[in-house]
C-alpha cells in the first residue's frame, strides 16, 4: 500500500485527483448502501400494526403533555415575580 502510494505522489496531480475522486466515490457508495440496508423494508401500516403505531406515537404525547407542563410552570413563575397576573396585553398601564 505505501508503495502504491509513492507512485502515486509521482504521478500528475490530474491523475491523483481522479484517483482521489474514485476512491471517496466508492467509499460513500459503500456508507450509503450500508445505511439504506438498515431500513426496515416493511413500511406498510396494516390495521393490525395499529396497536404498534398507537405506541410509537406515545413519545410525542408525552411531549406534548411535558411543553404544556413548562409553559404553564412558565406562567407561574412569571405571575410569582411580577406580582399578579402576568399579561399578554400590549396596553401599558397609565399612571
């Protein structure tokens, strides 16, 4: 291998960039085809798939139900330090 590399710093360098060109070709098609392997070639949702759809679909319930939490916590806090109720009003309050 380190010899096929020292020719190949002899060589033009269009030559080595075609070489270079050809090599990362080939390396991301082998990444590539690795990566497409690992989907599931099942993507149909049959009726009877339903109860593993139902339970996929559970992290984004929760969330849901977790940012609700927050901005409403949010709310809280906001009502605590400013003193009252915390107001989405642009009106400012006359002296």
């Amino acid at each position: 291998m380190l010899d096929y590399l020292e020719q190949l710093r002899k060589k033009p360098l269009t030559y080595r960039k075609r070489v270079l060109l050809f090599t990362t070709t080939i390396i991301t098609a082998v990444i590539f085809v690795i990566w497409f392997s690992t989907f599931d070639s099942n993507i149909n949702v049959s009726e009877t798939d339903s109860a593993a759809l139902e339970k996929q679909l559970r992290p984004i319930d929760e969330i849901k139900t977790n940012v609700v939490s927050f901005i409403d916590s949010v709310k809280k806090m906001s009502a605590d330090i400013f003193g009252g109720g915390a107001t989405t009003s642009s009106s400012l309050p006359v002296n």
